[in-house]
C-alpha cells in the first residue's frame, strides 16, 4: 500500500446479523491495521419485498457522493433487492471508481466469495459417506434473486449425488428463500402429509436449519436418530443449538479483510484476478451423528458473554427509554442519545436531521419530496450545524473519524436523516440495533408530534381570547388578561384609564353599504386603537360596535389621538363612510378602590352621555 489516503464506501445490509457482525469486525480490523483507510459503511434493515419502508430503509445507499470516494465494495450477497444492487452498479460506473462485490458477481465488479459450490459439496458428501445417507431433502436458498450463491449451492448437492450415486428418486430439493420459517414451515407441511422422513435435510443456510431443529423437537423427532440436519454458515447460533448443528464455516471476517485489500490494489492499479475466493471448513458436529466439534469452554464463555450483555443491554434500553420519552424538543433528546451513546457500543454517535424535516417541525405535513435527503442536513447537538449533505457529516467531525457507519432514521416514509457511529456493538449481532432505531424514530416524531400539540393548543388558545374580526381581545380576554394589565398599570404607574368606544351610525353603514363596509369600519377602528395606544395597553372589542382599552393612566391625551386618527382616515380612507367615535374615559389613581368592571360601567355611561349630547346638538 502506498503512502495516499484511500476513501472506501461499503454497502451492506443487516438481513443475517451475526454475518454483518462478522463482516463489520473484518472492516474494523482492517482500518485498525491501515491508518491512511478511511472507510464510510452505509448499512440498513431492508428486504427483498421492495416495499415503502425497503424504500425509506435503502435510501441510505444514496446518501454518499461516490465521486468523492477513490473505491466501493458491495456485500451484495446481503443487499437482496435486485434493484438496489442494479441502482449501485450504475451509480459506481457514473463515478469512474473500482469496486468489489462480495458474494455475488457484478457487472464491473471484481467478485469476492466462497465456492458455494464446492462447500455445499463437501457438506452433502459427509452425510453420505460418513452417515450412510441415501434419502436426501434439499432446502435451497433463493434462486432468483440474481445471486448465484442459491443456485451454485444447490449445483453442488446435486454433484455431491451424482457422484455418489444417488438415485434421482432418492432425491427431493425444496426452493426457498433462506429465512429461518422455511425449514419449520417444512417440518409442518411434512407431518401433514404424513411424509416419510428421509436419512437427511440438507439446508443451504444456518437459519432454515435452525428453524428445522426448533420444529422438530417441538414434535418429539430427535435429531440425528430419526433424522439428520445440516445447515452452511456456522452461526453463533449454530454452535449453541442443541444438538450442536453440522454446518459449513467460512471466514466472513477474513473475507472482507481481503475484499478491503482487494479494492485497495484496484486503487493503486494492481492486477488483481477477477474473483477471490476465500476459505471455507466443514464443521460436522452432533446434528449428523459426530461428535460436538464446539469446545464446551467455547460454548460456556458465548453463552455468558451473551448473558451478560444482554443484561446491560436493557438496563441500558430502559434508561433511554425514559429519558427519550421525557424529552421536550430536539436538543433533549440529542442529548439522552448522547448520554447513552454506550447502548449504541461506540465512542461518537451523530444524529443528523434532514434541513427540510428540521426546518419544518413543527407542520403536520411537507409539500416537499420528503423521501430523500434534503441538500443540508442538521447535526443536531449542543447547538445546531448545519452542513452539506454531500459531506456526511461537517468538519472537524468528518476528518477524525476513519471508520463511520451510516443508519437512516425514518418515520414510515417520512426520511428523518440518519445516524453516523464509530464503533461495533454486541446489539448488531444480536438484531437489537433494528429495535434503537425504531425506538428512536418514534420518540423523534414524537417530540414533533409534542411541538405540534404545543403549538395547536397555543392558536386554539389565542382563538379562545381574540375576536376573530379585529384580532382584538374578546370578553374571554378580559377574563384572563384585563384584571391583570388593570392592576399591573396602578402598581408600575400610580394609575390607569378605562376608555370605552363606540361607533356612531353603524347601523347606517351597514344598512347603506352592506355588512363587509360595516367589518371594514369595525377593522379600521381596531387598526387606530392598535397606532395609538402603547404596547402595554389591553385593547379589545367589548361587543358588536364598542370597545375597551386599558391604559397607562398618565396617557392623559390618548382619547385626543384616537380622535384625531379617525378624522384623518376619513379624510384619506377612500371608502364612501365616515367613522364616528363617541369614548368616555374613567382615570383610576392608586388611592381609588374602584374595581375594573366598575371602572369600564362609569366609562360606558360618560361615552353614552357624550353621544347624547352629540345627538343633541344636531
């Protein structure tokens, strides 16, 4: 390896945990051993349904800029949707750069792997020459995904019968999909039918295997005696079963150790050959009637490393828990991730926002593609920062972390950004990493759901003591806020005033005009009382055509300006009306005792002598 730095992007997805866990320990060694390789993991829980939460789930594959990384490597063995895979090839050959596909060939891509074939075979040909097996059931993988793994092991149970001389009656393969409900949705049909067991299933992957066992022994068939199983991947889960089952070791860690080397030297433009093949081990153990290959100090320490973790692990979830669900707004609820970053099994964790979901937190809705990463993302902390997307994560963050594993956060398809961590944690192997991160989606709609309850009851509550015309205070605000500005003026200023306003002839303008000139006239006079009283002031519509304002007692010219103002719009207005004002004042010094309500009556009834006299005077 030269002297340069190499920028790797690796796409992966957690469908096998225990294989991501052991693919992600391979990684990490190798950027442990070679300082100058910063390596970005994009991983995620997607399927092979290709449904919207596979959609929100990939969509972390598109967060990189490849043009900005000097190689890719693909674990397409584990990226299942055929599209997904389809969609990467595209994106690395638009941007120029080699790339390395594990476990399934790529076009352009040089192949990293096992021979499936050659594994398998070793498996089926220890059960019939060890065993004396010669009635065989074949569990396949997927055979039509596009992924050769599923049919190259099937190619090699049939050689394995072949030449062992099988007879093609002796002989039944099953296709499947891999998952562990195959093989006990296998044993539940072959009771059914009341089929005759035969010498031996042969699954293509631990997980059908371990699905066969579990079925099984629930209905009282003993493995080996009334059948053999086997299972191709030597899970932990595989080691711990009992009876312990006979399966296919291949080194994952050591297979991405060599799929980094890989794509290292295609950097540094070395010839490489266009597939690599790694090791692989038969382990035949008590489920095909050997002897368990598994240490029982081996079998001891795992189970009380589990143990353990698992313990500190929902101590460590109940704490979140309760802190995530107590938080109020973003900024507590980075900071109970940060607190309890230890659950996540990493020194750094980042919680990255997408601009148009922070920027719109508080809506019920965006009118915006909401399905993919905005332009900016938010790193949400302390304080917020925001930073091109293209970027990952902003600087001096991006530059000291070597090794980063990318996680999107969505809420169904809403995408919420994603989360960045530089470290491994036993809960990836254990599906427990799915579980934080639906757990931690929901508390982040939830603050937002918060904020918009918040929110909601503020307007219904600003509804509830406005009138809706004016936007003035209602009777309902007088309740609430006009003892309180009534009391508040007295104590700051030794006084207050009450004025009481009313509109002369309104009944003619909407009579004469109609009842939108009438609004207009009652909004006019809200719009002079607003210009002229002081911001400390309670103004509000009383009712109908009146309305009342609480003022700074020594405001002694208020009524004067208020007057004033209404002979100005109607010298300016346009409109074919013009506003009257008739408004009684009341002063209240500190030494009075009057109550507000009987302040604003003695007001009404000095407004409503100087109408008369108007009236009057005519």
């Amino acid at each position: 390896m030269t002297g340069r730095t190499y920028r790797i992007a690796y796409f992966t997805v957690d469908w096998n945990y225990e294989l991501v866990d052991q693919t992600l320990h391979g990684l990490k060694q190798y950027t442990d051993t070679h300082r100058n390789v910063i390596l970005r993991i994009f991983d995620c829980f997607g399927t092979d349904q290709g449904n919207d939460k596979d959609k929100s789930e990939y969509r972390i594959f598109s967060l990189p800029d490849l043009s900005t990384f000097d190689g890719a490597i693909i674990l397409s063995n584990q990226v299942i949707l055929q599209s997904v895979r389809d969609e990467l090839v595209r994106r690395i050959d638009e941007a120029g750069i080699p790339a390395v596909s594990i476990g399934c060939p790529l076009p352009g891509c040089v192949l990293v792997g096992h021979d499936n074939r050659a594994a398998q075979k070793a498996v089926v040909d220890h059960v019939i020459r060890e065993h004396n097996a010669r009635n065989l059931v074949y569990l396949t993988g997927n055979l039509y995904n596009n992924c050769p793994e599923g049919p190259e092991r099937l190619e090699g149970f049939r050689d394995s019968c072949r030449e062992n001389n099988i007879p093609s009656e002796n002989i039944q393969i099953l296709e499947k999909t891999w998952r562990t409900t195959d093989g006990a949705e296998t044993v539940a049909q072959w009771l059914e039918e009341d089929f005759p067991l035969p010498d031996a299933f042969i699954c293509a992957n631990d997980e059908m295997a371990l699905g066969m066992l579990e079925a099984l022994q629930e209905n009282h068939i003993k493995v080996p005696d009334d059948v053999i199983v086997t299972g191709y991947d030597n899970l932990d889960s595989a080691v711990l079963s009992c009876p312990r089952l006979t399966s296919l070791f291949c080194d994952y860690q050591e297979l991405n150790y060599r799929a980094m080397e890989t794509v290292i030297d295609m950097v540094d433009e070395k010839h490489v050959p266009s597939t690599v093949y790694g090791n692989f081990q038969l382990v035949a153990s008590e489920s095909c009637g050997c002897a368990d290959q598994a240490l029982p100090d081996t079998i001891r320490d795992r189970y009380f490393r589990q143990t353990r973790f698992l313990r500190s692990f929902y101590l460590l979830q109940e704490q979140l828990a309760e802190e995530l669900f107590e938080a109020n707004n973003l900024k507590d609820l980075t900071a109970a991730v940060l607190r309890n970053r230890g659950i996540f099994g990493c020194h750094d964790i980042f919680l990255c926002i997408n601009d148009y979901y922070f920027d719109n937190y508080e809506k019920a809705e965006w009118t915006q593609d909401s399905e993919s990463y905005g332009a900016e993302m938010v790193l949400a902390g302390r304080s917020y920062i925001r930073f091109p997307t293209h970027q990952l994560l902003p600087e001096p963050y991006l530059s000291r972390e070597r090794f980063l594993i990318f996680y999107p956060l969505h809420y169904n398809t809403y995408s919420i950004g994603y989360i960045a961590m530089d470290g491994l944690s036993e809960a990836a192997k254990m599906n427990l990493h799915e579980s934080i991160f639906n757990f931690l989606e929901i508390a982040i709609e939830n603050i937002r759901k918060k904020e918009l309850l918040r929110r909601f009851n503020e307007m219904l509550d600003n509804m509830s003591v406005h009138d809706g015309l004016t936007q003035l205070y209602n009777r309902f605000g007088l309740e609430r806020y006009g003892e309180e500005t009534f009391r508040r003026m007295i104590k700051k200023y030794g006084s207050a005033q009450v004025l009481f306003t009313d509109m002369d002839e309104m009944k003619m303008i909407n009579d004469t005009y109609g009842h939108e000139a009438g609004d207009n006239a009652l909004c006019a006079v809200a719009t002079i009382l607003r210009d002229n009283c002081n911001s400390e002031d309670f103004i509000m519509r009383y009712g109908g055509d009146e309305f009342v304002v609480i003022a700074i007692g020594t405001d002694t010219d208020l009524r004067d300006r208020i007057l004033a103002a209404a002979n100005a719009w109607n010298q300016n207005s346009g409109y074919p009306f013009k506003l009257g004002l008739s408004v009684g004042v009341v002063q209240c010094p500190k030494k009075d005792k009057r109550s507000l309500d009987d302040c604003i009556k003695e007001a009404d009834s000095l407004m409503y002598e100087i109408k008369t006299e108007r009236k009057v005077g005519r």
